[in-house]
C-alpha cells in the first residue's frame, strides 16, 4: 500500500511538474489587451441540432452541446472574419466516448464549396479508460487532396476542466494554442500559394456521430447507453475583421485590424513557448504529415524538419500502421478531402 501510495504521489509530481513547465512562458507579457469574450446571441448562430442539442447558459457565454441516438449539435458564428483569433474554452464529454468526434475549426465551405479554406481543432473519442486524442489540419483554396493533418494526445484529461483552444490566422501564419502552449506554427511561403488559406472564413463548433472511422479505424461505435454525450464550451472569441467572402480586395478596416493582430501576444512566440512546442511535439505528437514519405517524397515547403522527430518518425511519419478512408462530412457542413489516412489508434 505505502509503494503504491508513492507511485501515485510520483506520477502526479510529474504530471505537475510537466504542466508548470508548459505553463512558465507565461510570463511573457502581451503588448496589448486579449479580445473580449462574445456571448452566443451577439456572435453565433445554431447549426444543426434540436433545442434539447444546444443548450445556453444564462448569462449566454457557455454553450452545451448534446450528442444522442436522433442527432448531434453544431453552431457557426454569425459573420466570417478575414484573419483573426477563434477561441475558446473547452471540456469535453468523459467515461466512454468512442466514436465521437468534437470540432472546433474554421472554414468557409458553405460559400466557397469547391476552393474551400479551413483550420481544424478535431477531437477524437476513445474506449473508458483510454485517452480523447486529437489532431490539426488545414487546407487552402480547395486543397483537400493534400492534407496537412498532424495527431498527438495530451498531457491533461480534456473532459476533467476547463481548456482553452486557440487558432490565430494572420495573412503571414498561422498558430495552434492549447492554453498558451504553441503546439503548431505554419508560416506563410511563396511555395504554398493558395495552399495558404486566405479566403474569409466563419467559426464553427460541433458534436457528432463518427462511428464509421474516429475511434481505431471504426472498430469501437458510439454506444448510445452513455448518452448524452456533452461537450461544454465558454468564453468563445471572436477576434478579427467581419467580411464579405465575395469581396476581393481588403478594406482600410481589415489592413488597421491585419496590423492590431501582429501586436498580440499569440503573433510571436516567445524562446520559452519555442521550447515548450518543441517538447510538446517530440512527447505527444504521434503523426505528422510532414515525415511522412509515402504520402509526400518531398515534404510540403511550409514544413520545418526537426532531426528528432524524424528520427522518431523514421520513414512514414507514423508510430503504428495506418490505413486510407473516405473522410466523411462535418455534420451540417461540407465534406472534406476524399482521401486521408486513418492513424490506428495506439494502445
């Protein structure tokens, strides 16, 4: 007993330790305040879903949604945004949640249906006991057949607290936040063309049925005895110039806004964000796009190759064999690439 009470002791110093050496670049300061918080009515619109799906708190700053056997739940922001900051805070549903897929990404492929841009927050669902994983993607102007996807898990249980998830576009990059941990940069080349995205695009968040693919190739089915499955979300951001998709050329509003976005603290990682997105990438990224030659012979030109993860990744950028799939459509939104690869899940 008193071996197993320090074992448990150990392994949650560890975990502590870990987080505070995510948390220590901090303290670096932002050179302006963060966006303000948008409530549900001023900033968003409902998807898809019933009224029982979309639930609302009443000071109208937290949003539930509701996965059960008729319907999942999803809902967009009001106006799309050229360039900007989407975030928000984020737990998700816990116990059993195989075969659920959580999205918080930006697109415009309700307007754009075949030149579509999109970033992506997706979260993957897992049997009890096993972790939620999760991966980022882009694609530019309609590039689907090339995707950029990268898979990690975590260093928290994301269905215990609160987290905030964060994506930060500019016309120069593009960077995922965990908290305030970098976790991906892809900085803008001549070489990327329209593979950059640069179109207008909208916020949208959704719970749904993915059965067919999320949780080990399909193996493991949303079992519907757990339902409701419900992923909360609060303090939802939206930070950036409104404009219309169709509109070409930028206005004096988005180049003044173009230029308050560099002067936010997300525009530049610090040298102690730099160390804490390189241990992060080395301990929990288990695919990226970026080392695997079977798809690419030559890697993407946005890609920075790190001599240890190519060594972790070897030859195909993968820990475990994978296999192509059919990628589905976010429910309520456009369907995406037509051919991906599905990661085996790890044990």
């Amino acid at each position: 007993m008193k071996h197993q009470l320090l074992n448990s002791l150990s392994k949650t110093a560890v975990s502590i330790s870990f987080l505070l050496f995510f948390l220590h670049p901090l303290s670096g300061g932002a050179t302006t305040p963060l966006p303000h918080i948008v409530s549900f009515q001023r900033g968003f619109t409902q998807l898809f879903g019933g009224d029982s799906n979309l639930l609302r708190s009443d000071d109208d700053n937290t949003v539930h949604l509701h996965l059960n056997q008729y319907t999942g739940a999803g809902f967009r922001s009001s106006d799309l945004y050229n360039h900007g900051v989407f975030s928000a805070r984020i737990k998700l549903p816990s116990e059993y949640t195989a075969g659920i897929v959580v999205a918080f990404y930006t697109s415009n492929g309700d307007v754009f249906e075949k030149t579509h841009d999109e970033l992506d927050f997706e979260f993957l669902g897992n049997i009890k006991g096993k972790p939620w994983r999760f991966q980022t993607n882009l694609y530019g102007n309609g590039s689907t057949s090339r995707g950029r996807e990268e898979r990690y898990t975590l260093w928290f249980d994301p269905s215990k607290a609160y987290h905030r998830y964060t994506i930060f576009w500019t016309s120069s990059k593009i960077i995922f936040y965990i908290d305030e941990v970098p976790i991906r940069e892809i900085l803008k080349s001549d070489e990327m063309g329209s593979d950059f995205p640069s179109k207008p695009m909208a916020l949208y968040a959704t719970i749904w049925d993915a059965s067919t693919w999320a949780t080990n190739g399909g193996k493991y089915k949303v079992n519907y005895k757990y339902a409701p499955f419900v992923t909360e979300m609060t303090d939802l951001v939206l930070h950036g110039c409104v404009s219309d998709p169709i509109q070409e050329l930028l206005t004096d509003n988005c180049a003044r806004m173009d230029n308050q976005l560099e002067t936010l603290r997300y525009n530049n990682i610090t040298p102690k964000q730099h160390i804490a997105m390189k241990r992060f990438r080395e301990k929990y990224m288990y695919y990226s796009y970026c080392y695997d030659t079977l798809r690419y012979q030559i890697p993407p030109p946005e890609c920075v190759i790190d001599s240890t993860l190519r060594q972790r990744f070897k030859e195909n950028g993968r820990l475990k064999f994978e296999r192509r799939h059919h990628r589905r459509s976010k429910k309520g939104s456009q369907v995406l690439s037509s051919q991906v690869y599905e990661i085996q899940e790890q044990d």
